[in-house]
C-alpha cells in the first residue's frame, strides 16, 4: 500500500494531539509502519498548529509535504485555509465549520477572509461540520475533535469497530462514552 | 534479548525507554521543549530508577556525575540553550570521564518551535570533545540510548545523544527489550581522574585525545554507521532526521547514514566518497560534517546548496539536488496566527497593568515571552533564563535610577528558581533599586506544567518541602516583598508604582495559577449585547476569547472563556457577566 499522508490542523489547545494519536494507535493496531510528528511547547500556545500521520508499508519522512495530503481535518476553518495547499489533487478536505480569530485579526491589523468554506469548495473537495455546535448538543464542547474525526474516518479504509477500539484504548476511561457517541455523530453525518 | 511487543513511541518517550532497558539508575533535567517528555516518561519507571527536575542544567548535569563517579548509569536531559548552562561541568566532566555509563541527551530545535536561538549542539560536543550519537527514529531513539551507555563505559567517555524537535516529538514503532540488570559497578577511589586540579586535568587531556581517537578508530566499523550502496552516480551523507528525508528524496542514491557523528569515521568516509561520483552531505544547521570531510581533501557539496537555517525536508532535498520544484497550489494569503497568552492567563492581568502605567518590561523565558506580542508589546527584552533581573540591573547601572523608573524585570517562578535568584542576589548586592515581579503561577508552563522547587512536589511525584519564594527573597536581603493575587488589577497597579518609589530592591509576587492546571468545566463571561456600547476597552488586553461583531459589539466564545473577569473588571457598561455554570 502507497503511503498514507494526513494532517491535522488547528489552533493550539484544541486536541490536535489527541486526533493524531488515536489515528496513530489505529494503524499500528492494522499492522502499519507509522509515524506522527507533533507540536509541543510554545507553538502550542494558541497557535496555529499541524499534526502529521503517515502510515504504510515503510515510511522514512515523518511530515506531510506540500501537495501530498489524502486527507486534512481542519479543527478551525482559517487554518483549513491555511493548509489546504497540503492537499493532493484528489484529497478530502474535512473541516470543523468554526471561527477562532487570530490575535491580527483580533486588534484589527488583519481581517479573518469571508467565505472560507464556499471559496475551498471550488477547488477541493471539502466536508465541512459544525461539530463544536453539534457537541455543545451531546453536551461538551469539548469533544468536537472526536466529531470532525467521525467524518473523516469515512474516508479512510477502517472499520468502526477499530476505530471505537483504539479510541477506547486512548481517551480518558472516564470519557470514553462520550468520546465514541460524539466519533458516531461524526460518522453518521 | 527477548523481545516484548512493538509500540508507537515519541522519539522522547523511546530515549526514556532505552534509559531504562540501559539500565539507568538516576536521571535529572531541567525542562526544555523539546526535551521535557524524556523525564515525564522515565517516571513509569521509578520502581526501578531515580529521576528528577533540578533547578537548572548546570546542577543535572552535575547530580547525573556524582551518580557516575558512584559508579551507576546516569544521564541528564537539556534543551540546546540547557546545555550552555550546564557547560562549565560539561567541559571538565569531558576530562574525568566516567564509573557508571553517562550521557547527556541534548535536544535541538531547528526551526525554532520553541526555543530563542537555533545553536547546533554539534559544535559545543565537538569544542567540549563529546562523542555524539544522533538517532533518526523513536527505534533508534531508544537503541542509541542504550549504546551511548556502552560506548560511555568502554571508552571512558561521557556521551552526548543528539536529538531535534522532530525526533524528540515525532512517534514511530519501537520494539521493547527487557532491561537491563546488573549494571552498577562499585566506586573506586581515583583523585587523578576526579579532581580536576592544573596537575590531574592535563593528564587527563591526554586521556581525553587517546580515548577520542581510539572511538574514531572503531567508528570505521561501528553498525550504527552504515552504507547503503545504490545508483553510484549521487552519494549522500547524512545522520539524524535528514537521513529520513534523504531516503524519501532519493530513494535510489547511494547513502553513508552516520549513527555517530562525533568522531567521524574518515576511513569509511574516504570510501564511500571514493565509489560515488558526487558527493553530498545533508545536515540541518551547522557543516559539522561537511567542515571536517571538506578539510580531509574530499570533494562534496553541502551547504553551497542547502540552509544553514531551520528544517529540512524531503521536498527541499528534492528542490537542492535534484533540481524538481514541488508540484502543489500556491498557499492563501492568510492572517498569521502566531502564539498568544491563553484565555484566563493571569500573565495577561499583570501585562495590562504593566501597559496601563506605560511600563516597560525587561523579559524572561516562559509564556510570559508572550508579552512581548501585540497588543500587549510590553516586554522590550527576552534573552535566556533569569537574564530579566541582571539586564534590568545593568540598565540601571548605566543610566542611573531615574531611567528605570518606567521599568520592570519580569520572570516566572520556575525561571526565578532556575537562575533568577542569582540575578536577584545580585541586585541586592551591588545597591539595585530596581523592581522585580515574580509571575508566580505554580507551574513549569510553557513545556507543559512541570514541577520546581517552589511547588511542593517532585518529578517522581512526592511531596516535598515547597520553598517560600517571598521567604527566599527576603532571606537574600530584598527588604520590600509583596505578594499580590494576578487578577486583583487595583491592587497591582497601586503595588507597583509604591515599589517604585523606593530607593532599593523590590520583588513583587503575581499569584495565581496557570488556568491550564485545573481541568474541567470552568465559569466563563457573557456580553449583553444591549449594553455593550462597542467601546472596545475589553479587546485591549488581547483575549482571544472575545472578537468585535461587525455591529461593533463585542462577543465571547463560551468554549474558550475560563471566566477569569479581567473584561469583566475593565467593562464601564456592566455588559459582560459572569456566568458560573454552563
């Protein structure tokens, strides 16, 4: 199997790490060779931040390049733009239809760009969720990663039951019902 | 070895692994993104090893000697700006060598996520005449580890292990061994090799060189540094995370991926170069590699066409040697989104009021470097660990008192215990006048809430005796000590302008925890749109919580807000509330 290559984008403290290594846990339990870069530290702070998953029979390079994404969960919209150029030709492009300024946009140096989503769809091919508003339904917002994952997990080649398993194995024992309701709100979308 | 079970590890949490199937009995570090994960991790293993969190890298690396000389497997983990600070023992601890097993792991940060500089640990082994051992994966993260102990003991040499950000916090499939038992060996009384006094250092310089060059003898044969024979018409050399770049770049050259980088193996070197017809040498940062092959009369190409700044990649290796450009849409022009202070943050508190009162700050390495950021661009300076104080009092020896009357030092309480004090004992010591605020959060923040001297509990989890900063500071002569609660603006504003007023050191204490280190459903702030006049006075102090409508009214996001009532406090309008339950 050709490498897989996805990328998890967001903003700092909202559960890049989390997504990424249940999507690690799943491939190394399907018998993948895989590898995960991560942010820590003070990129981590609220600011924009990309996670790399690849996995596959042998795989060297532990980030994604330009172009070469299957697939991109994006956390936030401006940095679902931000990264969408990661994307091959025929990726999916998953994003979480959610606004977080950025502090240039926040003082009023910058303007956060309208249309984001509209503007994407006419170029990739985007999924787009408003999974913070959809958690705030199974009440915690906070769960809005698992969410967005549900929806990406559609386009990968794992069944539900791996994905409910690894991600019982990698979630807090106390939130895994609600970490898998909200992964099955995603699916189900 | 039996082998136990294949895992995905961070190259961190693989060193930490590989410390403990070494067989390592004491570990100490201070924390440094990207190092900080190796102790947290070793932690799982006290049954059977000590870690700790010292005060600073100088004070590790000296616990993980004294561990040596005993005669156990010891090692101490730093940032790259870590290792300066623990350099004056590194230097001569080159010079004693070893009992037990010893090595330095040592974690660089090309790119710079999280670091002030982009040093190459490299030149600092090479000066201090370390061997280095530099892994591409989590798997050889952890092998080297062990190896670097072997090494260690065999050739009477102190061992730095040489990582960047993207081995320490990548994750990759490891397969565990059991540990290793029996490693301890008994302390043996030997004042010619451990005082470093004129007479037994120049001996031991000589040791030094003849150990140094028999390493360089066997590097030739060593597996970790390995040929792979391809296509001849393009050779590389490279170690590390390159090495992985180059594989996924060039997948038909032929490579040479040194394992050690220090000393080369020039024998095998000469060779590879010899059966190549052109000769590349891929390492991020600094030509170490390339200075020393070039001098030996070797043909290559290295830095002419790559960076001496930042990451590479397989991309750019493809771009450099190859000549392709990547085949990929233009990226959108968007809005940066650098690193801000968090919602809740009491630094943001401290660094409004500091801005109301038209302060500057003399800054520190933490979060609170953030302060530096608009809108806040209260901090003119941010150096190295505990330099805030001693600028600050430099400032004031140059220009006189009246000059740092619109100024502070600002450091963090982990950072005050790290080197801050010294800064501090100074002031006091040389009749400062200036005024110290200690941003006392509870935490290690910036790497990721770590404990320090000052929390009451150590890296193994026990308690501990806390140290009374306001206690500490008044013990080394500070008369004027005031602890004030962060969020308590008032207070703060009237603290700082008595502190300086007066003729002599003053520290003033921040208080109040780091908003991360309570998890669960915290309060948070609603605006009443009807009164809200869109004045804008909340947005000052950059909470990124709260934007401007296009109305002109502000909102607040409810899943970021901690409730923390800076906005609150600053509203004329009473438009913002506090909402205690969700």
């Amino acid at each position: 199997m050709a490498v897989k290559n996805i990328m998890i984008v967001g903003v700092g403290g909202q559960g890049t790490l989390l997504t990424s290594r249940i999507l690690g846990g799943l491939a190394i339990e399907a018998g993948y060779d895989v590898k995960l870069s991560e942010v820590h530290g003070m990129a981590q702070r609220g600011g924009s931040v990309v996670t790399f998953v690849r996995y596959g029979e042998n795989v060297h390079e532990p980030i994604v390049e330009e172009g070469q994404a299957d697939i991109i969960i994006a956390f936030e919209k401006l940095e679902a733009l931000r990264y969408a150029h990661f994307l091959k030709k025929d990726g999916a492009l998953i994003v979480n239809d959610w606004r977080i300024d950025p502090m240039p946009v926040v003082i009023g140096a910058a303007e956060y760009p309208v249309d984001i989503i509209e503007n994407l769809e006419k170029e990739y091919n985007v999924f787009s969720v408003n999974a913070t508003e959809e958690a705030k339904k199974l009440g915690n917002s906070r769960v809005f990663n698992l969410i967005v994952l549900g929806v990406a997990a559609k386009h990968m080649d794992f069944t539900q039951q791996q994905w409910h398993d690894v991600i019982k194995n990698t979630v807090p024992p106390k939130t895994v019902d609600i970490n898998i309701s909200a992964f099955n709100a995603g699916y189900g979308l | 070895m039996a082998q136990l079970k294949k895992v995905i590890m961070l190259g961190n949490e693989a060193i930490a692994r590989g410390a403990y199937e070494a067989g390592v009995k004491v570990s100490a570090a201070y924390p440094g993104t990207p190092s900080t994960e190796i102790s947290e991790y070793l932690v799982q293993y006290k049954d059977s090893l000590y870690c700790e969190w010292s005060p600073n890298e100088k004070v590790a690396a000296e616990v993980a000697l004294g561990a040596s000389i005993a005669g156990s497997r010891a090692m101490a983990c730093m940032k790259h700006v870590g290792f300066n600070v623990a350099a004056d023992p590194v230097y001569s601890i080159s010079y004693i060598g070893v009992n037990g097993g010893l090595v330095f792991v040592v974690a660089d940060d090309p790119g710079l996520y999280s670091s002030q500089n982009e040093q190459d640990t490299r030149m600092v082994a090479l000066a201090a005449k370390l061997p280095v051992l530099e892994p591409s994966d989590s798997a050889e993260a952890k092998e080297y580890t062990k190896l670097a102990f072997e090494i260690s003991e065999k050739y009477d040499r102190p061992v730095v292990l040489r990582i960047t950000t993207r081995l320490a916090h990548s994750q990759g499939v490891v397969e565990l061994c059991e540990p290793c038992t029996d490693t301890d060996k008994p302390y043996v009384k030997n004042i010619a090799k451990t005082v470093m006094m004129p007479g037994n250092a120049k001996l031991r310089h000589v040791v030094v060189e003849e150990r140094n060059s028999e390493l360089a003898q066997a590097a030739d044969t060593m597996a970790i540094n390995r040929v792979e024979m391809a296509d001849t018409s393009i050779g590389v050399i490279t170690s590390g995370i390159p090495y992985q770049y180059v594989k996924e770049a060039l997948p038909n050259a032929s490579v040479l991926k040194l394992g050690m980088v220090n000393p080369l193996p020039k024998q095998l070197i000469c060779d590879f170069a010899s059966k190549v017809d052109k000769l590349y040498i891929v390492e991020e940062l600094d030509p170490v590699i390339e200075q020393q092959v070039k001098a030996w009369g070797i043909e290559a190409t290295g830095k002419e066409i790559f960076s001496l700044l930042g990451e590479y990649s397989a991309n750019i290796i493809r771009k450099a040697i190859l000549g392709e450009d990547v085949d990929a849409a233009q990226p959108a022009q968007v809005p940066g989104r650098p690193p801000i202070l968090c919602p809740g943050c009491p630094h943001r508190s401290v660094y409004h009021t500091l801005k109301k009162l038209g302060m500057h700050a003399a800054g520190d390495i933490g979060c609170y470097t953030l302060g530096a950021v608009a809108p806040l661009q209260v901090v003119d300076t941010t150096v190295c660990m505990g330099s805030s104080i001693s600028s600050l009092h430099g400032m004031e020896k140059a220009k006189g008192r009246e000059f740092i009357k619109n100024w502070v030092a600002v450091i963090g309480d982990s950072t005050f215990m790290h080197t801050g004090i010294n800064s501090l004992m100074n002031m006091v010591y040389n009749n400062a006048t200036g005024t110290v605020l200690i941003l006392d959060n509870s935490t290690t923040g910036m790497t990721g809430h770590q404990d320090h001297a000052a929390t009451g509990k150590t890296l193994m989890g026990d308690a501990t005796y806390a140290i009374d900063i306001p206690a500490l500071c008044r013990a080394i002569g500070v008369k004027n000590v005031v602890t004030v609660n962060a969020f308590d603006t008032a207070l703060l504003e009237k603290t700082i302008k008595e502190e300086q007023q007066k003729e002599e050191v003053s520290v003033i204490i921040t208080k109040a925890p780091c908003v991360l280190l309570t998890k669960g459903k915290k309060p948070f702030c609603v605006v009443d749109s009807e009164k809200c006049k869109g004045c804008g006075l909340c947005l000052k102090p950059g909470c990124p919580a709260i934007t401007k409508q296009a109305d002109g009214t502000v909102k607040i996001d409810d899943t970021m807000c901690t409730g923390c009532g800076l906005c609150e406090s600053l509203c004329h309008t009473a438009a913002i509330k506090l909402v205690k339950e969700g």
